[in-house]
C-alpha cells in the first residue's frame, strides 16, 4: 500500500467513527450525523484527489474504491442526500441498502421541525 492510500484509509477510519458515534441514539445529534456526511464526502475528495488528480493510487487499491465511489447506488445516493442541507432542489433519486430506488418529496427535506 502507498502512503496516498494511507491518507485515504485515514479518512475513512474518521468516518467510519463519526458513523459508530452516530449509532449511540442517547449520545448523538442531527450535527454528529452532519458530521458524518462531512466526513464521508472528505473520504470521497481523498481518494477522488488521489485517484485521478494526483494519480497515485494503482490498480488494486483504486478498484474497491472505484467499486464503492462509482458503482454503488447506495454510496451515490448517501453522497447526494448529503447536500439536501445545501439547497439541492429538484428530483432527487436514492437508493436504499437493496439498491431499490426511492425519492423524497421537496417537502420532506424543507419542512422545519416545531418549535
């Protein structure tokens, strides 16, 4: 393994913790799950970087990653629910873990919570 992929790995341990955070309902909130988003999409720009700017990854340690960035519906669909928050509108198509697509409604993501 490279040192590039060590970055990567990095990043996707600080992810792959904000998430185990995330599952303690008791001690997490709506920012500890944003915070999650963030960190997957930090993942996601590391190893876009690595792979196709600084090109430094080879072949077997880009596949997996081209298999989970490129060829998952779910990631893709985590990567786009990521940015509801920042005012996507329009259709937006998910997937679930099965890969079964689904969609949320404009309103489901512009409602605000009762005060």
């Amino acid at each position: 393994m490279t040192d590039r992929f060590d970055r990567i790995e990095k990043a996707f341990d600080n992810f792959r913790s904000k998430v185990e955070q995330c599952r303690d309902e008791a001690n997490s909130n709506m920012a500890d799950i944003q915070d999650a988003y963030n960190r997957m999409d930090i993942l996601r720009n590391r190893y876009k970087y690595e792979a196709y700017v600084a090109r430094s990854l080879n072949s077997t340690e880009i596949e997996p990653l081209q298999n989970v960035f490129h060829q998952y519906a779910f990631m893709e669909g985590m990567q786009k629910i990521r940015v509801i928050g920042h005012h996507v509108t329009g259709d937006l198509h998910l997937y679930d873990i099965n890969n079964s697509p689904f969609e949320l409604a404009v309103i489901t993501f512009n409602r605000s919570p009762k005060q």
